[in-house]
C-alpha cells in the first residue's frame, strides 16, 4: 500500500513535471513563433518599401529623346535653328541654348543636320503610359512615333546636371558634391574634436562632479531633435560668425556639431572595451599614459571608433530638419566651387523634388531616394567591413 | 612573428585616422583655394568678407512664388554667363523678416510674396536701414477647389464654402459651432454627400489667402456675422494636410467623396484626375483668375532691394529678365508653370516702376 502509494506518487509527480515541461516548451515555441512574426513584419515592410521604391523609381532611368533637324543656316535666327513648331515636344533645355551653342561652335553656322534631342517630360511621361495630352500634340506624338523619331535612353541627366525646373532635366549633381562637400567638412570638425574629448574623458580625466556633469549632457546631446542644431547652427554659425547662408561650411558645421556627441560616446565605448591589462601592461613597461593611449590603447579600439564615425556620417548625410533653417533647403542648381558657396544636398533634393506638381517628378523622386540608399548602404558596408577588418577579441 | 605580425597591424591602423583627416582636410583647402579663384582674387577668404564679394543673388520668400522665381533663375542661369540665383522656399512672412535683416551683402537681394508687404513689415525693413524698396507685381494665381473626375459637377457660392468650412456659423440669429456634416444640409441643391475638405494647414499662405478670399469676403455682409469671420472648423471635415498640395491630390483620388483645396498649377498638372468645382459658376481658368471674375485669387509679388542692384551683379538683368513679356507676357513661359499673366497695362507699369527704381511707400501699403 505505502509502496503503491509512493509508486503512483512517483508517476504522479513524473506526470506533472512531464506536463510542466511540455507547458514550458509549448512556451518558448509561442516565445519563439511570436518573435519569428515580429521578424517577418519588419522584413515585409522592409521588402514593400523598396519594392514600391523601386518600381517608382524605374521609368525615371530611361528618357525619350525625339530626332528633329538643326537648322543653323541662318546664323542670325539660331534661336529657331530646331522648329518652334515642336516646342510642344522638344525641351525647352534644348531649345533655349541654341543661340549659346552657336556661339560656342563658330563651325556650326550654315549647317543643317538631324540629331537627337532631349524631349519634353510631359511627352516622356506620355509614352510611359502616364498623364495626358492635347489633342493637337497628340496627334504629333502618334505621327513621329510612327516615323521612329522618339527612343528611350539612359537618363544620364539625372547624374550630370543640377536642380531644374524642367523635370526632363533634372539631376542630382549639384546635390551630390554639395553632400561631399558637407560631409567632408562634417568629419574634419567633428572627428578630430570628438575622438580627442573622447580620449581626454575616458583616459585622462578625473572621476569628479565636472567629468560627471559633462557626460551626462554630451549624453543628452546625442538625443536632442536635430531642428535644434538648425537653431542653433542659424544662431551662432550664421548670425554671430557670419558664415555665408546656405554655404556648404554652414552646413558642416552645424551637422558637425550634430555628429559630435554619437563621436564622443561612440569613441569612449570603444576605449572602455580594451582590457585594463594592456594598459597596465604598458604603464607597467614604462610607457607615459600617452604612450600607452597612442600605441596600444587607439589602434585597439580604431575599429569601434570608425564604426562609431561612419554611423554618424550616415546620420548627417540623411538629415534635412537642421538644413532648412541655414537655407540649404533651396534652389541651387549650380555645382559649387568652394565652400563658401551655395550648397545642397540630397536628402533636400529629395524633400524639393516631392513637392513639385509635375507628374515626373514622381519618378524622379523615387529615383533620388534610391541614389542616396544606395550611399547609405555604401558608407554602412564600409563600416561593417572596418569592423570586420580590424576587429580583435580578448 | 608574431610580434611582426602586430607590429604591421598596427601601422597599418595608424594610418587609418591619418588619411581620413587629410582626405577631409584636403578636400577642404581644395574648397577653399576654390573659392578664391571665384571671387576674383577680390575676397580676402575669411567668413565676414567672403559675404562683400557675391557671384550669386540671393532670393528668399513664398512657397507659391517659389516655382516661378525658380524657373527664372534656371532660365537666367542658362542663357546668361551669369551664376544661377539661389532661390529659397521661406514662406512669405519669413522671406521679408529675413529680408529686412539689414541691408548689408550678407542679406537676401529679393523676397518673393504671395500677398503685399504689411505696414509693420515695412517699418521694420526701414529700421533696419533698408530703404529703397520697390514693389514688383508678377501675376495672379488662383485658389482652386477640386474634386475626382467621376464625381458630377459641382457648384459652391462663398457663402455655402464658408458655411462647410467655418468653425462657427450662425443659427436663429447667433453663432454656434458648425453642424453641418452633408453638403444638402446647407443648401438642398448640393448633393447629398459628406463634407470632406481637404486643404492646406494654418501655417501656409494659400490657407492665409482662403481664410481671406472666401470666409472673410462671404462673410463679410452675410447675416450672423458681426464682422468677418475667418476660423476653420477642426471638428474633422475639415482636413489639414501638409504644405505638399501634391498630397492633397492625392488625397481626393483616394477618398472619391471630398474636396480638396490646392493652387491652380496642380490643378492644371492632373487634369486627367482631378476637376475643379466652379465658384459662384465661374471656373477657374486662366482669364476668369486674371480678370478677378474668379473670386478666389491673388496677386504675387517680389521686393526688391535697390541698394543692391549695383553691388550684386547680374541682380538688375534677372529682375528684368522676370518681368520681361517673354516670362510673365500673355504667351509667356511662366504661364506654362500655372501664372496667371496681369493685363497688359499693368505689366507695362510694373516694367516703368523697376526702371524708375521707383521706392515703395508706407502709404501705399496702408489701404
């Protein structure tokens, strides 16, 4: 009876741990189905977003160009060397420069030849199956459809002009050196400032109220919205030391100063990982605490600090929000040649571009917006690869 | 060999900060050395001087000027030797603040507005040493009301707009907050369909220029109304949605029911979706806006400061370029953008007040 009784205890608690089990294992596959579900969100999202973009995006790397005859017979009237009657299909790009191009090239004059020309968006977006015509330029459009005198090409425009208000014509060029330009600038002020501050705090510095204040509020800095930063770049940049409005160097600066506080506690987290033992290793060897900084402690923790750096850079590189206080947020189709001048940048040409009616600005925004994930990516891959690279485990 | 090993590794990182920071401070004094030869070997480089010697005018001020100024600049940059202005979208009340800043070379050379300068503004502007200012007209532009293309016409008179639109409205003699939710609620004439109006949000100038050509103007000697009424309703039918008039577009593809409320160059870009409500009968076309028979239009305008005109090169040519017939004419290339061209005599004034240099005064601001 006893032993029964303990028996049928014994497969009684077995039967109670065995159902325990299974509950907890039932459990985690839940744990385990819900997390594999939150995955697969993000990634539809992920995969809907690009797709979308990218099937926008598309149509707007082919471009119609349509074959007419320059005429410029009459040297004195280059202005109509191609036939005002196709101002309807020809772009007004072309058209407009034609007295210029004469002049440019004395040998063309009492010429007449066929050549093909970029073709108005309105006709472009017309053959891609969007928006509608007159009825007259339709008509037109069928006519030289049917002769052959239209055919896509390469948008080549979208890489080798500036801003433009014919959408035919636009093109991120100016927009992408005015991001070099400004991203250079952003890394010569706040690498350097950072990665030093950063060094000073985590290797030099004495533990007390002042050191403490100070990280709480570089820590503070990282996490204030970036329109403050336009403030304060407006303020102090443009106002108080007169850097030139929409300037490529006030935009540097002030992404620098937006950059600064990720350096900083991107940089320390990447000192605070090498082990003690190297330090003491080499103040042990006699190094100065300099010496040991310079020789082991950095290079050990280069990797961490580029990291750090590039994800920075990417950050500024996408941000509009402080830009449009400092007037880089414009119409700047011209390249600029220093750092004084005019800038803008992508992300802006983005943010410009999405606002204007034409219908081909639609593609054309879609377009830009895959240029500038396809940097991103770029500058996240070289991060990922530096990290790779130089990485060392203890 | 092992040591060998680390010894490498180690140069090898020691130069990745090197390079970087020579990378970037190269492309800045390359930048920089740029930037002398721009200014003509005039400009002594730093940051308070490099302002005094501008290849560039500078041009600030209204979202709906904006494309116009812009298509001007592009047209300038293009067809002369001259650099292409820098034109930025500021809004009108922020375009003259940063206008009157001052009249040194380091302000902007023009603002653009989508309504006249105020009194204030303009007192302001005189405070800060600008004087010298003349007032430009460039054209109208037209405020439309739209809705999908399969919808069947539409007609509103003010007074119906402003009753869908106005946060209060009068009932037995007084004011109570907006009851109405279907558009036959107002009038038995208009259908029977919910009022969805999409339009632009408080801090736009076509929402400044609404509020004043429709409830301010119908309200003005409708009954209930003690004085002009100017409050959009936020109980719902009425939707702001973003400076982007292309999302209001959008918008009323989507929801087939609404209205929606933009500037007439959209209007004329997505003919193939959209069709405008006629006003008191009248549809918003070109010459209808021109004339002032369509009640919901406005005039745009730039300031220009004539201090300027002889510091800034190329300032005076682009001004004039703006305001030539060939831009702002009864066939011009602005019209293609959506301007509306003034008659031609009042072209023909504008063109006579810019070669005057004729000064604006605060007089003429204070009817």
């Amino acid at each position: 009876m006893n032993e029964e009784k303990t028996g049928a205890d014994g497969a009684g608690d077995k039967l109670t741990a065995d159902a325990r089990l299974q509950r907890r294992h039932r459990a985690e596959r839940r744990f385990r189905g819900v997390c594999i579900g939150a995955l697969g969100l993000a990634g539809a999202f992920l995969v809907l977003f690009l797709g979308s973009m990218v099937v926008a995006a598309l149509p707007a790397f082919t471009q119609t160009e349509v074959k007419v005859e320059v005429d410029f017979t009459n040297p004195d009237q280059a202005w109509r060397a191609i036939d005002p009657e196709l101002n309807s299909i020809v772009s007004r790009g072309v058209t407009r420069v034609l007295p210029n191009r004469l002049e440019n090239n004395p040998e063309l004059a009492g010429k007449r030849f066929e050549e093909w020309v970029l073709a108005k968006a309105e006709i472009d977006q017309f053959r891609k199956g969007k928006g509608s015509l007159d009825e007259e330029v339709r008509e037109r459009v069928e006519r030289f459809e049917e002769a052959g005198r239209f055919r896509y090409t390469f948008n080549h425009w979208l890489f080798t002009e500036g801003d433009s208000k014919l959408p035919e014509m636009a093109g991120l060029k100016a927009a992408i050196v005015g991001s070099i330009y400004v991203l250079a600038l952003t890394l010569a002020f706040a690498f350097p400032i950072g990665v030093l501050s950063a060094i000073y705090l985590e290797e030099f510095a004495p533990d007390n109220r002042f050191t403490q204040a100070v990280e709480i509020n570089i820590n503070n800095l990282a996490a204030v919205p970036s329109i403050l930063f336009g403030l304060l770049g407006l303020a102090i940049m443009i106002n108080f030391f007169g850097v030139p409005r929409s300037s490529a160097i006030a935009g540097g600066l002030t992404l620098g100063l937006m950059t600064l506080p990720i350096v900083i506690i991107s940089t320390r987290a990447a000192l605070r990982a090498v082990p003690h033992s190297i330090r003491e290793g080499a103040l042990a060897m006699g190094a100065t605490r300099w010496q040991t900084v310079r020789d082991h402690v950095l290079p050990m923790s280069l990797p961490g600090i580029l990291t750090g750096t590039i994800i920075g850079l990417a950050q500024a590189m996408g941000e509009t929000a402080p830009l449009l206080l400092i007037g880089m947020v414009a119409y700047i189709p011209d390249v600029p040649g220093s750092v004084t001048d005019a800038a803008t940048v992508m992300p802006a040409q983005i943010y410009s571009w999405a606002s204007m009616p034409q219908q081909a600005f639609v593609e054309r925004t879609a377009a830009a917006i895959l240029v500038l994930l396809t940097v991103l990516i770029a500058l996240n891959a070289t991060a990922v690869y530096l990290r790779r690279r130089f990485e060392r485990r203890w | 060999m092992l040591q060998g090993y680390s010894a490498m590794r180690r140069t090898n990182i020691c130069l990745i900060p090197l390079a970087f920071a020579a990378a970037a401070a190269a492309a800045v004094t390359g930048c920089t050395e740029g930037g002398g030869g721009n200014d003509n070997g005039n400009g002594s480089g730093d940051g308070g001087d490099a302002a005094a010697e501008r290849s560039q005018i500078r041009v600030v001020g209204s979202s709906t000027v904006y494309p116009f100024s812009s298509y001007v600049a592009e047209e300038f940059g293009a067809t002369t030797d001259y650099s292409t202005p820098v034109i930025e979208s500021t809004g009108s009340g922020g375009g003259i603040k940063i206008f009157c800043e001052g009249d040194g070379l380091d302000t902007a050379d023009i603002t653009n507005a989508s309504r006249r300068m105020k009194p204030s503004e303009f007192q302001r502007c005189a405070d800060n040493g600008v004087t010298g200012i003349t007032e430009i007209a460039i054209g109208a532009d037209g405020i439309t009301i739209a809705q999908t293309k399969d919808q069947p016409a539409l007609d509103f008179s003010l007074e119906q707009l402003t009753l869908a639109v106005a946060a209060q409205v009068p009932q037995n003699g007084e004011l109570v907050d907006n009851p109405y939710e279907n558009w036959n609620q107002i009038d038995e004439s208009l259908p029977d369909r919910e009022i969805t109006v999409y339009g632009p949000p408080s801090t736009s100038g076509t929402r400044d220029a609404f509020e004043e050509l429709v409830l301010e103007a119908a309200t003005e000697d409708m009954e209930g109304y003690d004085e002009p009424y100017s409050t959009v309703r936020d109980d719902g039918p009425y939707v702001s949605s973003g400076e982007n008039d292309n999302l209001i577009v959008q918008k009323i593809e989507n929801d087939r029911e609404a209205v929606g409320i933009f500037g007439y160059s959209f209007l004329e870009e997505n003919r193939d979706a959209v069709a405008a409500v006629t006003i008191d009968g009248v549809d918003p076309t070109p010459e209808a806006i021109s004339s002032g028979e369509y009640p919901v239009a406005r005039s745009l305008f730039f300031y220009t400061k004539n201090s300027h005109l002889d510091r800034v090169p190329g300032m005076a040519e682009y001004v004039e370029l703006f305001i030539s017939e060939r831009m702002i004419g009864e066939q011009g290339l602005l019209r293609n953008e959506g301007l509306i061209p003034l008659s031609a005599e009042r072209r023909e004034t504008v063109r006579e007040r810019f070669t005057q240099r004729e000064s604006l005064r605060l007089e003429e601001l204070k009817d």
